[in-house]
C-alpha cells in the first residue's frame, strides 16, 4: 500500500491495496473503500472481490466505480457522488496510484456543489 493522502476530513487516497492491508486500514479510522481500479488492470494486481471480502470481515464496506481507459465518465461521477453521500467516513478511495481516486472525488464534489 502506498501512502495514504488526505484531500480533506472525510476523503483520502492511497495505491492499489490487497486484503493484507486492511487491518492497517481500519486501524487508521478509515469506515468506507472506493476501488476506482478495474480488475485485470496488471497482472498479478489483486481483484476488488478479493479486497471487498476481506473487508466486509473487518465491517468495512467496498464499492467498486472503476475508471478505465474511457477515463471518469458521468456515470462514474454519479456512481461516486452516491457512495461519497451514502458511505460511513472517513472514505478512502484507491486506484493504481491514488491520481484517478482524486479526480473522481473532485469532480464528485463539484456536482453536489462542494
């Protein structure tokens, strides 16, 4: 897991994670993931049901709104819109490295005029 990067008090991003990750995860307050990476991205990267199940064992709840080679999409911003205002905080959003899970979180912001 790379470095966790706050963007404000309810939002952060990191790197891709893996299920071995999650403990330091919920230990660091963190309620809600939003994976913004699609599965099959790279080898070897692990899948998002891999990942959703190992936190819904730690009651971390996981949505999945990837951002693949179309790029965020208004579907995708509206995906991310509801999990932003249905999602427990603080909500960490991941990708390959973090820059995807920040812009779909900003321009998520935007629409609900944040």
């Amino acid at each position: 897991m790379d470095d966790i990067r706050p963007i404000n008090d309810d939002y952060a991003v990191t790197g891709q994670i893996s299920a071995e990750d999650l403990p330091k995860i919920k230990e660091a307050g963190f309620r809600s993931i939003v994976c913004n990476r699609p599965d099959f991205e790279q080898p070897g990267q692990p899948t998002f049901e891999s990942v959703r199940h190992a936190a819904a064992e730690l009651g971390i709840e996981m949505r999945h709104i990837p951002i693949g080679q179309m790029g965020v999409t208004p579907e995708t911003v509206t995906a991310m819109v509801d999990a932003v205002e249905e999602m427990e905080k603080p909500l960490l959003g991941y990708c390959r490295s973090g820059a995807r899970s920040t812009v779909i979180y900003q321009q998520s912001e935007r629409l609900r005029g944040g």
